[in-house]
C-alpha cells in the first residue's frame, strides 16, 4: 500500500511498502497482443533505481491466474513529462475502474481491469510482455448472454408485427 497524494506535490519521507514476492517463478510464455482482461494483483510505490524518483509498480494478473504482467507508474521523477505521462495512466487507471480519485495503491488491489498488451523486445533480453493501456473490464459472458437474449427477444416481437395491424388511414406512405 502507498499513499500516493502524498507524494504528488510534497517532499514527504517514503514508506516502504509490504507486498507480494514479484520474484518469485511464474509462467514465462508470452500472451497475444491485445485486449485482455485481468486484474490488478499488487500495487505499491517504490523508489527509481537513481533513488531521485519514484513509481507506482503494478502486478497485473490474467483472470485465469496463469500470467503476470508488470507495469511501471511514474509520480515523482525529475522529469516532467514523465511525471505527466504517468499521472495520465493513473487517471486513465482511476476513470477505468469508475473511480473519481486513486489516493492509495492499496485502492488498485485485487480491482479487474482490461490492459492492451504489447511484445517488447528488448536486445538482450528476452521478449516480454508490456502494458500499453488499460480500460475497464469487458462485459461477462453472462452480460453479453443477456444482451443476446434481448436481442432476439426484440426481433422476435417486430417478426411478429405485421403491417395488417395498422389500419390503412395510418400508413404513412
């Protein structure tokens, strides 16, 4: 957990966040590109590497547990633009789960989102998966069951009005 308000315009002490152990082994196959939906299995702040910063590390996972994908959220950098970009993921983030505000990372943990996945390759590194986007969580397939249903119920309806229900006075035509 990190308060994340607290760091956006103050110089405030950071705390060091409990968490899940990223390191441990997962599954190294690499998903498709695209859409997919998941959701957010840890999110906390950590200091940059140069220790000038910090950043928002996200562990997102698929809904079938089977993969994880790792995001980095900058909110206190030296550099403008990428303090910029990276409050504009978290709005992004915040409108994605219908959330006015996101003040704590403890606010993203265990919340299902959809993120738009890349392959990057990376020299000497193997290819990985990267998070381009997020946006919410599509419809469940009980959601779209229903809307099918509906579907069908609404053209059933109008296959069965004929046009001899209409007195000939009021056809338009």
């Amino acid at each position: 957990m990190g308060n994340i308000s607290s760091l956006i315009g103050n110089n405030q002490q950071y705390i060091q966040p409990g968490g899940v152990d990223h390191n441990a082994v997962t599954n190294k196959n690499l998903l498709p590109a695209g859409w997919m939906d998941g959701y957010i299995e840890s999110a906390e702040i950590r200091d940059t590497k140069s220790g000038t910063g910090q950043y928002i590390y996200i562990a997102w996972r698929t809904l079938d547990g089977q993969h994880l994908v790792h995001d980095h959220i900058n909110i206190k950098n030296d550099n403008p633009v990428a303090v910029g970009i990276g409050l504009h993921i978290l709005s992004t983030i915040a409108r994605a789960l219908g959330m006015e505000s996101i003040d704590d990372t403890e606010q993203l943990n265990g919340r299902e989102i959809a993120v738009r996945l890349a392959i990057e390759e990376a020299g000497e590194w193997p290819a990985r998966n990267v998070i381009k986007a997020y946006r919410p969580k599509r419809a469940s397939d009980l959601d779209k069951t229903r809307h099918q249903i509906r579907g069908n119920e609404n053209r059933n309806q109008q296959a069965n009005f004929r046009q001899d229900d209409i007195p000939a006075d009021q056809i338009p035509f």
